[in-house]
C-alpha cells in the first residue's frame, strides 16, 4: 500500500511539472503549487523547506544584473560582442556560443541572449553561412553558462549544499571544473554544427524562398546592429561596478580568512539528546539545570561569514551604487527583460523545489533503501536523474536545490557530483524554452526549426553533445583534483 501511494504522489509530482511547463513562465511555479497542496492537505504529506536561500541570492544577483541592463550597461556588452563577431564572420559558428556563454557567465542569466541572436542571424545571412548552425549552438550555450557563473543560483545552491553535507568545496573550485568542461563541450557542439545542413546556396527550400520579392526582402531586407547605438560613460562605469562586484565575490570564496568571523553554537556529536516528555513544565530550578545541559552538548567555534550572505551584500551595494552613479533608473530595471525573467525564475524555484522537497524528504528511507545499490555501483548515473528531472522543470537551479540533497543522502561522494554538474541542463530536449523559441523566431531564413516531429528540432543534437562532453569533461577534471 505504501508503495502503491508513493508511486501515486510521484505521478502527482511529475503531473503538476510537465503541466507547468507546458504553460511556462510563472506557471512553473504556481502549478508546483497545485502538487504541493495536493501531497499536504489531501495525502498529509510534511511540507519540506522552500529553498530561501538560493531565492534570496537570485533576487540580489537580478537586481544588480537589471540595474545594470537599465544603465546600459548590457548594451555595451552586446556591442562588444557584435564588434568581435562582425570582425570574424567566418568564424560564427564558433564565437557566437562563446558570446552567448560569457554572456551569461557574466550576469547569471541566460536570457541576454534575446539581444544578440539578431544580430548572429544577420550576419550569418549576409556572409552566406547557414543560420540554424551558429543559432542553435549559440542558444544552447546561453544555457550552458548557467553552471559557470558564480553568481547563478546552480552554482550557489551547489556549494551551500554540498557544504553542508560534508563537501567543502568553494564557488572558484566548482568554476574551475564547470568553466572548462563546458567550453570544452561547447566547442564539440560547434563543431558539429559547422557544416550541418545544407549551405543556403544549395539548399532547394531556402532558394524557393528567395524567388518570392517579399519572402526575399524580408530574409535579406533588415540589418540587426547595434553598433550605432552611442554608449554613455555611466553605461561603462556600470558594467565596471558589476565585474568588480563579481571580482570580490570570486576573491571572498577563495581567500574566506578575509570574511568577519563570528562564534556560532556546533553539537557535540557524542552528547546524548536532553528528552522531556510532552505536556511537562519546568520550574525555574529545572530550566536552568537544562540550561546548563544543553550547553555542555555544545561547542562554540568560530566561523566567516556564509557565502550566501556574502553574494546579496555585494550584489545589493553594487546595484544601489549603479543608482547613485551610473544614472540607472530602478523603474526601467523592473521593466527590463533581465530582471523580469529572473523574478520568473524565482517563482519557478519557490514552488518546484518546495514540492520536490516535501516528496523526497517524506520518502528518503525507502528511496535509499532502493536506489542505494545503483548508485554505489555507479554513482555517475546521478546524471542520468538529473538530465531527466531538468527536461521536465526547466531551471538549471531548481535541479540543484531539488535533487542534490538527495543524491547526497544516497552517499554519492561530493566530487562525483560536482563532475556531473553540467547534466542539470536538459531543457533543451524538449524545445519549448523561451531561448529556444526565440531563436527559431529571429532565424529569417527559417533554417532553425522546431521540427515536424517536435524532437528533430535545430537545438537537439548541439544540446545533447554540449552535455555530455561537458559532463565527461567535468567528471574526469573532478576525479582528478577532488
């Protein structure tokens, strides 16, 4: 009967998040609330905890990054990457995911890829080279930068909780493993897709297209640029504030002997638990004799300042300094695409890992008892779980917070884990992302597609290569240094 219910929670589970996706955006969230309530009031489930943490860093991080988009600030940075990939048109292929990535890398979002896919499609019509080959690998990477950034939720929620589970490992360690692996996997992918698909001048679908005069003018009539756009000081001295607030950052990870340190109470592990039965009172006497007790179960020990904290202090002065002296506006920040989209991705974390976490958390025993001889055989197999759980809930981050405490109790070593990091990016299995759709749209020429069969879509094989060497990559990076 147990079994029976367990099975009948999780298709709940997995029901509330495949609806969820299929409306997008805030539903993710919102209908994770359906399956929470559900698992609550209708099976009495105990809720688990909504990762407050990791909601509380994205809202510092997006402020920062949206601050900066409304001082234009995100405008230079596009620019900048025009300029390089207007200088090496034949080389799109390759630099346009590179763009894409440190992009994201940068701000800890990967929706700033809007911007420049124009301006990737342009120039890959006008030097002849197929779209759908630097489109789709550059969209797939605007996700991949997600695990190397270090102000992004994966990353941050990664160390907090491998930390507290056993695993110290710092946010500079996990981008030294993720940042390569995921180059490496990227360039794989670009690889690839360098002669994927028929150039335009061969390609009989294209070439009926540029027989219609309006079809033709509307592939070839537009030129996305935004190198006539004049970049004000402020704009710069944005962009400036923000890379020096991801310095201090990446420098207090490293270097935490430079944090405030403050005494916090430790258990003693050998103490025995001070037990009162329900309904007791103490007297006055009594409590002070618990009193005493509960501090010899104790030790105090001196530690810094949690990461956590550290990120929205940093990332809160930077943006209020952005305020102050880069003329940037908190109203247009509010209506900006970066900092809307990460509110989004707030309400999608706040609901799909509070349900996740009320499942598991009410099931850990039985789980162990049946997954423990897989994953002690092949703990690498985690990938697979992850990979499968981010195609359904479509947020890097909410994988992490959801999945890797349980990975953790089922005793799969910290390193494995972080080797397998990059498989938290599946989203791209099924196109229905906002990058990915996007992209299909700003591709003119009509060579990046969605597919007739729904999974022979452009980001597809890209996708699936940038993964898995990615994680191949990572894990042996790890296995070698951890």
């Amino acid at each position: 009967m147990a079994t029976f219910l367990m099975i009948i929670q999780l298709l709940i589970v997995l029901g509330a998040l495949w609806v969820g996706s299929r409306y997008g955006s805030l539903a993710l969230g919102a209908i994770s609330g359906i399956g929470l309530a559900i698992l609550v009031f209708g099976f009495g489930l105990k809720p688990g905890s909504p990762p407050t943490d990791v909601i509380y860093i994205i809202i510092a991080a997006v402020t920062c990054a949206g601050i900066m988009q409304a001082s234009g600030g995100m405008d230079w940075l596009i620019q900048l990457a025009e300029k390089l990939l207007r200088k090496h048109p034949e080389r799109i292929t390759f630099l346009a995911p590179l763009c894409t990535f440190f992009l994201t890398v940068l701000v800890g979002t990967g929706h700033v890829v809007y911007t420049l896919m124009p301006i990737i499609c342009d120039i890959s019509l006008k030097k002849g080279i197929r779209p759908e080959r630097p489109c789709a690998v550059a969209s797939v990477a605007s996700q991949v930068g997600i695990t190397c950034s270090p102000i992004a939720a994966a990353v941050v929620a990664f160390v907090s909780i491998s930390g507290a589970n056993g695993f110290n490992i710092t946010i500079p360690q996990v981008l030294m493993i993720s940042i390569p692996a995921c180059l490496c996997g990227l360039m794989a992918a670009a690889t690839a897709s360098y002669k994927r698909g028929l150039d335009l001048d061969k390609d009989p679908e294209f070439q009926a297209k540029l027989q219609n005069p309006e079809q033709k003018a509307y592939i070839y009539g537009s030129s996305a640029t935004t190198l006539d756009k004049e970049i004000p000081k402020s704009a710069k001295l944005a962009v400036y504030i923000f890379l020096a607030a991801l310095v201090v950052i990446v420098i207090f990870a490293a270097f935490q002997t430079l944090l405030p340190h403050h005494e916090t109470l430790k258990a003693v592990k050998d103490a025995a638990p001070l037990a009162l039965s329900d309904g007791v009172s103490l007297t006055a006497d009594q409590l002070v004799k618990a009193k005493v007790e509960l501090q010899g179960m104790t030790e105090t020990i001196d530690k810094p300042l949690a990461m956590n904290l550290v990120i929205q202090i940093v990332m809160i002065t930077a943006a209020a300094l952005m305020i102050i002296f880069c003329k940037a506006s908190p109203k247009k920040a509010v209506a900006g695409p970066v900092w809307q989209s990460g509110m989004v991705a707030v309400v999608a974390i706040y609901g799909i890992a509070w349900l996740a976490d009320t499942y598991f958390s009410n099931y850990m025993d039985a789980m162990q008892q049946g997954l423990e001889s897989i994953v002690a055989q092949y703990p690498w197999s985690i990938a697979i779980v992850f990979f499968l759980v981010s195609v359904l809930i479509n947020s890097q981050g909410a994988v992490v917070v959801a999945m890797l405490p349980l990975a953790y109790k089922l005793g799969i070593p910290g390193p494995v884990l972080l080797g397998v990091l990059p498989s938290v990016y599946g989203y791209f299995f099924i196109p229905n992302y906002p990058s990915d759709i996007a992209t299909v749209n700003f591709d003119r020429s009509g060579t990046t597609v969605i597919g007739k069969y729904l999974l022979n879509h452009s980001f597809m094989m890209p996708g699936l290569v940038s993964v898995c060497v990615s994680t191949l990559v990572a894990y042996v990076l790890s296995m070698v240094f951890y």
